[in-house]
C-alpha cells in the first residue's frame, strides 16, 4: 500500500516548521550585522575635509555659476591654510 502526503499538515508540525524558519531568518540577520559591522570597522572614517579643493578666488566665478554648481560649493575655513608658510625648496645642484 502506498502513503500519500495528507492533505492538511498538523498545527505541531506547523509550528515546529514556522519556528524553524524564525530561526534560520534570525541567524542570517545575525550574519548580515555582522558582516556589516565588521565592514563599518574596516572602512576608514571619511573626513569631508579631507578631499581636495579648489579655492575661488574670483568672487564674480559665483556670481556667473549655476544653481547646480552653488549647491555644491561649501565654505571652508581657510586661515588655517592662508597662515602656513610656504615649503621652500633648494635648487638641485648640478
């Protein structure tokens, strides 16, 4: 005589098969933070200050710059960098 599969599935095993999935739904959740923690650890903090710049010395360049290029201008505090003294460099000898 061959079995075949019920019809209806019993609530225990319906149970058990629903907390089985909570459970591996857990543990790749738990995988993914930590992968992404440890890629939040290993990323170095960007400092926005730290890419290079431009300086517009020209004020009438803003006045002529469209409205999409004065959204991406900030302001910098820039004594700091007016104050270094230039790096003198001695000639090569020949």
């Amino acid at each position: 005589m061959i079995q075949d599969k019920a019809l209806r599935t019993s609530w225990a095993r319906k149970m058990k098969e629903r907390q089985e999935r909570k459970l591996v739904r857990d543990l790749a959740r738990q995988l993914e933070e930590a992968k992404q923690r440890e890629k939040e650890e290993t990323m170095i903090p960007r400092n926005p200050l730290s890419f290079p710049a431009s300086q517009i010395r020209n004020p009438l360049k803003l006045k002529r710059a469209k409205k999409k290029q004065l959204r991406r201008v900030e302001k910098r505090d820039t004594l700091a960098l007016l104050q270094k003294t230039p790096v003198k460099r001695s000639k090569a000898t020949e």
